[in-house]
C-alpha cells in the first residue's frame, strides 16, 4: 500500500484543475452530457483504459480496471450541472448561458479522472477489480442512478463509495455519518379552488389567498406537533401563484413545496399531515385543495463498514484523524442513495470551502465555487479506498 498518494495526487494538481476548469466552461443540463461524456471518456482513453459509453441509454461514462477473478469496488462522480447563470468574475466561467456547474459536479468529475490515474499506476497493487462510474442526470427527477443500475453498472460490484465536494465544510476535512445521511424528497404541489369575484365584495366569493395563507401555517404544525424529538423532517412551501391585481379575489391558488424526510414511516406520515391539513382546512372554509404528493430519491442510508473503510482511505490520503468529522443528518437528496440500496455503500463530503478565497457560497448560489487545493485530496481518497479493498 503505497503512503504517497497524496504526494502523488498533489504532483498532478495542475492537471486536476486545469480539467475541472474545463468541465465548467462546458457544463451541461441533466440529460444532455454529451460533450461532458466524450470529454470524459477521452482523458480515460488517454490513460489506456477501454470507457463504456451511453450506458444506461444516457450520458453515463463506465470504466473497469479488472483483475482477475476479484469482485469490483466502484467509484462514482456524477455529470450534469444546473440551470443557473454563473455570476463569478473567473476565466473558466461558464460560456454557456444560463448553465453552470454550481453543485461541483464537474470536481467530482475532475476527482474520479484523477483517482483513475493514480490507481493506472498503482495496478499491480490492487486487491479488488474497480469500476468507475460516471453518472448523468443526478440534478433532476428520476435521477440517473436507477438507469445505470438497470443498465447493470452494480454487477458484481462489492460495494460503492463517492464523494461530494462541500462548501460548507472547510478544505482539509472531510466528513460522512453512518445511517441515514441524506434526505429522502418529495414533491408537494397543492391547488386551492375557491370563487373568485370583486374584492370589495368578499361575501360573494371564497377567497382562496386566505385559505391558501392558513394552510400554510398549518402545514408549519406538521413538524413541532407530529413528529417527535427523536425523528426529523423538514416541511417546506416553496413557491405561491395567485392572483392577476388589486380588486380581484382569484379563484385558485397554487402552491408548491418540498418535504425532507430520513424514514419512510415518517415520510408517509409527514405526507398524510400535508393532504389532511390542506383538503381539511379548503374544506372548513368551503373551498377544495387538490394534493399531489410525489416521492423522488429515497433517504441515503451509509453502511457501517463502508463508512468506517471511508475513514480509513481519508486517513490513508493524508487526512488527520481530528479532521475526519462525523457530520448531521443533511436535508438535501441524492440519487447516490439508489446504488446504496443495491449494495453497501457510503457516501462522503469533501470539505472544499475557503471564504479567504470566495468559496463560501452556498450550493446552487450563481456564485458557488470550491478551493481547487481539495481536488487532489478527493482523488487520493477516491484511490486510496481502492486500494485498501480486498488488502
Ligand atoms: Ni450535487
């Protein structure tokens, strides 16, 4: 087991970046990879490694580093960036417009072809085959998982690890939590029919904006008088239309939100409250509230071991131990949590933040952006856990 890795991952720190800065120039939307997919599988090509293409009927990018008769430890980075326009004053800012890289995703990217490198050179001393598995579409419904996991990317596959870059971590930690880790989501969009009419006229109608206002307030209760101190979950309205001017009561309001829940009972439950509270309190007033309740990615859930295998790779790329933190339960989704549902799995976070520098924005911000100095890190950990399997 080679002790120099992040040595070896810091000697190619130019490379890391000068890839990431590329893949964020370029970025591109979930379900449409394409120059990201190629650009991928050519610096793997490069490295004399065979990259499976369009897997999944997507974007999706797979390389195997086999050997012989060993089962795979897999590696993925996911692809797509979002709908954002960049706002950072840099030179490798997106050229496309209303598109940036504002998850990190393209670190990711940049990580993985890195890791890649490292474990080319470090063949003869692998224990475990490796896939690498580079995954489109994890910004938007359904996910990409699911289809690369049809497409058969987990066969024979042992376990799975990834990393996220974070920004509200500092740069030189990392940190993950055993259990569930991130949220399950689910879609909430809510109708309130009333009648509409003259707004000096309120007898005549039923205001929906009211009703629309108490449900609100109501679905707030769902937490702090359904849930217990022990369970968490989060109800959140998002977005409210109504409404065209001054004098006129409209006849429907239409809501949107999200629920973050780490349990299915309690997701269930939580949903339920929703439906009660909105059609009960459309009701009280005369009005009806139509409830559409969607569930997406399902909570992510870290296997033990695969935890405790992903402290030992930070470790074993340079990490101290005091900076290997045990994080809380995070409210955002990720379709990593498909592929951990399908074998042991962990997924870690890569401290990547340095307000110093102008990389304390949050995810999804216009002017998100990471300290490149934990690009050779995460690929260090990213080899390092490949290396130890099976050793
Ligand atoms: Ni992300």
């Amino acid at each position: 087991m080679p002790t120099d890795l992040i040595d070896e991952a810091c000697g190619m720190s130019e490379q890391l970046v000068a890839w990431r800065r590329h893949l964020h120039a370029h970025p591109e939307l979930s379900g449409a990879e394409e120059q990201t997919a190629a650009f991928v599988a050519e610096r793997l090509g490069e490295m004399g490694l065979t990259p499976r293409c369009n897997i999944g009927g997507m974007n999706g990018v797979v390389a195997d580093l086999v050997v012989a008769d060993q089962p795979f430890v897999a590696l993925r980075a996911d692809m797509d960036a979002l709908p954002i326009q960049e706002e950072n004053d840099v030179d490798y800012a997106s050229e496309t417009l209303g598109v940036m890289h504002a998850c990190g995703h393209d670190a990711h990217m940049a990580m993985l072809l890195g890791a890649a490198r490292i474990l080319q050179h470090h063949r003869s001393e692998l224990h475990r085959s490796v896939r690498l598995i580079f995954q489109p579409h994890e910004e938007n419904e359904p996910g990409g998982a699911p289809a690369m996991i049809r497409a058969g990317v987990l066969e024979g596959v042992e376990s799975i690890f990834g990393l996220h870059i974070w920004a509200a971590l500092p740069t030189g930690r990392v940190g993950t939590r055993v259990g569930a880790f991130m949220a399950s989501p689910t879609l909430l969009e809510i109708s309130i029919h009333g009648k509409g009419g003259h707004a000096a006229m309120p007898e005549e109608c039923i205001d929906p904006i009211v009703i629309a206002a108490q449900v609100i307030v109501g679905l707030q209760m769902i937490v702090s008088r359904t849930l217990g101190a022990s369970d968490a979950g989060v109800v959140t309205i998002t977005r409210i239309n109504a409404g065209t001017t001054h004098n006129v009561i409209p006849q429907s309001v239409e809501l949107a939100g999200t629920i973050r829940t780490f349990d299915t009972t309690i997701r269930d439950r939580v949903s339920e409250r929703v439906r009660e509270i909105a059609q009960g309190t459309a009701k009280a007033h005369g009005a009806r509230a139509d409830v559409k309740i969607s569930h997406s990615y399902p909570t992510l859930i870290n296997d033990p071991v695969i935890v405790a295998d992903a402290h030992r790779a930070a470790e074993r790329a340079g990490f101290d131990r005091e900076d290997i933190v045990d994080l809380p339960l995070q409210g955002g989704g990720e379709d990593f949590a498909y592929y951990c549902q399908e074998v042991p799995g962990a997924f870690m976070f890569l401290g990547a933040g340095n307000p110093a520098i102008d990389c304390g924005f949050p995810h999804h911000h216009p002017r998100f952006n990471i300290d490149e100095a934990a690009l050779p890190r995460g690929a260090a950990v990213l080899a390092a856990y490949c290396l130890q399997a099976g050793g």
